[in-house]
C-alpha cells in the first residue's frame, strides 16, 4: 500500500447479508441480493449517495477510465469444492512473473472477477482493477515482508494505522472488540485489501471453501472486494461506475488514478 491508512478514508459499508459462511451461499450474497438493510447502513447509503452526486456534477473523470480489463479469464467451476481459484494456476503462472504479482494473488484477482462475471455480468468488474487495487493497498500481501501462502493466507497480518483522525483519516472507534483488527479502542484496516472491521462485517465472504471468513485470506479479500465495488459502482464498465467504486472504496482521486495505472499496465502484461 502507499501509506498504512491507505483506506482510512473508506466510506462504511452499504449493506448487510446474512452470515452464513459457507463458500455456496455466502460468495454469492452480494451477487444475489439476499440482503438486510439496518438503519445505520441505510445512513451511510444516503451519505455516499450526496457524495457522489456532488462529485459527479462538479469533477471531471481522470482520462483512461475505466482501465483495460486485460487477458480473459477462463471459465471456473465456482461451485467446485475445496479452492476453486486453483483451476486458474496455469493461466496465472504464465503472467504472474511479468506482472510481479504473486501467482496466488493473481489467482484470487481472477477468479473473484469471473465469479463477478459469471454472477453479476452487469457489474463487468476485471481482474486488473482488482489487481491494482491490491497492489496500492498492500503489495498484493507483500507489504513489509509479509508473504502469500499457497492457500491464499497473508502472514504476518497486514494492518494499516490506527484511524484516530490524525494525518487526513477519519476516526473510527472500535466497532469489534478487537476481534478482528487486534484494536479494541480503534479500527484499523486489515489485510491485503484493507477491509475496515464493519465493512467485513457486512461484506466479508468465505471464497476458498475453509469455512473461514478471513480479512488476512487473499481469496477472501478479493471476493469480497467485488461485492463491494459491485455494489458501489454498478456498472464498473463505465467511466462514471468505475469511479463511484473506487471513490467508495477509497475517497480520493489520486487513489483512483493509481490504481488506474497499474491496472492499465497489468492490462498491457507489464508492471510500473
């Protein structure tokens, strides 16, 4: 990631599913609309909602977006059991030396778009945006030693600072008793997407099979992080969809004209 609080500024989550964390049901709650709306999720819509209003009206989009959507992905069982993103391994060894991403990683970017495709074809999310989202946040797991294991788990934990309003982030008081980001006064961002504990909460998804709903899981992470810009952006296939995703995801412009780079490279088989 640039900086540790890379997605401090994340707008809170928009919606709630049920928490079923098995990979069947719950790596497609975000796809198929079995959704419960809360009082302080339907809030943080509205907020969203004036924000990228104001900001569609009064901002020109950065040229170059959305950014190319790179090598196809080939059909995947997602039903398949065990780590279904395994059926990429060979489509993603031969890309991931000249991309510097790890093949896992790249692995876990492919399969979640295709699930995207495949479950939600209006969305048209790529792997690339993915791709350049996990780099500006954490190095695709990499950031500051940290490695990817085969199975899609980042070791150590990546977590960013703590939002305690300082240095231009929002503050965040704790929401989850530490459970999840190792805080119990404030929140912080966790994994190789850097997932604030409430945004998990409503949009983390089991998308290897483990049973596990896991920030600190590449595979997890990735899913999850196509639900939310999904949701957020619509249609990502447009210049205005793609930018209400990102600008959800991260609330600043030059955010997005970074992940736009390195996607646009990783599009061209290449890194910055």
């Amino acid at each position: 990631m640039s900086d540790e609080g890379s997605l401090s500024t994340r707008t809170s989550a928009l919606e709630s599913a049920s928490g079923d964390a098995s990979r069947s049901d719950s790596s497609r709650r975000w796809i198929k609309g079995r959704i419960v709306m809360v009082a302080a999720v339907i809030l943080a819509t509205l907020l969203l909602l004036a924000s990228s209003c104001s900001w569609q009206l009064g901002t020109p989009i950065p040229e170059g977006v959305p950014p190319p959507s790179g090598d196809p992905v080939p059909a995947v069982d997602t039903y398949a059991k065990g780590r279904p993103a395994d059926a990429l391994r060979e489509w993603a060894a031969e890309r991931a030396p000249k991309l510097g991403i790890p093949a896992t990683a790249l692995e876990a970017y492919a399969y979640a778009a295709r699930v995207a495709e495949v479950e939600n074809p209006d969305c048209r999310l790529s792997w690339t945006t993915l791709a350049g989202i996990g780099m500006v946040e954490s190095h695709h797991g990499n950031y500051r030693g940290a490695m990817v294991a085969s199975n899609g788990e980042v070791t150590p934990p990546i977590r960013g600072m703590r939002l305690d309003g300082s240095s231009g982030n929002l503050e965040i008081r704790d929401t989850d008793a530490g459970e999840l980001d190792g805080d119990d006064e404030l929140d912080r961002a966790m994994g190789p997407m850097q997932f604030i504990p409430e945004t998990w909460r409503l949009y983390g998804v089991d998308a290897n099979g483990d049973g596990k709903v896991d920030p600190d899981n590449i595979d997890d992470a990735a899913l999850s992080s196509a639900g939310y810009l999904c949701y957020t952006g619509k249609n990502l296939s447009t210049p205005r969809g793609w930018m209400n995703a990102l600008r959800a995801y991260n609330y600043s412009e030059q955010y997005a004209r970074t992940v736009r780079d390195w996607a646009t490279a990783y599009a061209e088989g290449r890194r910055l």
